[in-house]
C-alpha cells in the first residue's frame, strides 16, 4: 500500500490514533494498490464509539455494480447498526468483458463485449474481450489484503473476525478469496 488519500468529500485521510473512538457513519477512502488507485468504502456502526473491538464483513459487489450501489441497497448499513459490525464495501474495476449470460464459442468475433465492473474471480480471463488485448488484470486479492491491512492500522476491530459476502460476480470473488486470503 502507497498511499491512503481522503474522498472528495474530505473523509479522515486514515491518519488517526487507533486508541481513539471513531464516530459511526460512512467513509470513503482511495488506496494505491499495483500502482493504481483503489476504492471502498467503510460504515462504521452506531455503537462504534462505544465498542474496543469489532468484527469486520466484507461486502463484494456484484458484476457491473458499484461499491455505492451496495452501500446503499444491500441492507448491511442496517445490519451493522443492529449487530455490531464494520461493514466495508470494495469496488472493483472496470474492463471490457464478453457477458457472462453467454456461452462463449471458440470465436468470439460475433460476440460483442462491453465495459463492466468485475471481481477477478477464477473464470475472469476467458471472459476477457479478446479485441482488447492490452487489459491489465489487477490482483483484487492484493486490493483485499492492502484494504485489511489498512483496517487493522485505522481501527479498532477484532482480528480474528474477518469475514467476507458477495453477490453473484462478488460471490464468486468471495470463493477465491476463501482459498487465496483464508489467513486474514
């Protein structure tokens, strides 16, 4: 990890004391993570302020979908309020892709593939559009660890609580980081 940068909208900048309460609510954060900047968003409970230590849930988006579109729909902002969770919502990025409703034949010419946020689960590479050769394939494990790494050094959570959700492509991530990231 380079670098911890605040949101646009002025979010602590991931400087502060891990010994002192942080008051409940959403922030943003960018990390540089392979030379390029990463998001997501963390939602700290109501009862933070009051707790020493929480557990941490990981909440992966599905394919085209966004990090805000989960934060805002998914329910996990009122989950974490009623159980006591910090709950985190990554983004993934954008690259161009063959749909995944398709069966991709050996030709793909007549296939046309379009820009989507995706997890790089164990399946992203054969659905990656063959007409755009120079795509760079971040490591969102690598993301994963440099987000947990962060967390650990802002906030005061429980260690030994991580756990990670994901809906359909996010899902799927989950499943790779289960094999690849079972240590944190």
């Amino acid at each position: 990890v380079n670098s911890v940068e605040p949101s646009p909208a002025g979010q602590p900048t991931g400087t502060s004391d891990v010994n002192r309460p942080a008051p409940a609510g959403k922030r943003s954060y960018h990390l540089d993570v392979d030379g390029i900047s990463r998001e997501f968003i963390v939602y700290l409970p109501k009862r933070f302020a009051d707790a020493s230590t929480l557990p941490v849930v990981f909440v992966f988006h599905g394919g085209n979908e966004t990090a805000e579109d989960k934060y805002r729909r998914s329910g996990w902002v009122e989950k974490a309020n009623e159980e006591g969770v910090v709950v985190i919502f990554p983004q993934s990025l954008k690259y161009h892709i063959f749909p995944e409703e398709e069966v991709l034949p050996e030709d793909t010419s007549q296939i046309e593939g379009k820009y989507e946020t995706r997890w790089s689960n164990y399946e992203f590479e054969a659905r990656l559009d063959s007409a755009y050769p120079d795509q760079t394939i971040y490591d969102d494990v690598a993301f994963v660890r440099a987000v947990t790494d962060f967390i650990h050094g802002e906030y005061s959570v429980d260690t030994e609580h991580f756990y990670a959700t994901g809906f359909s492509n996010g899902g799927s991530f989950t499943g790779r980081l289960m094999v690849e990231a079972s240590d944190v």
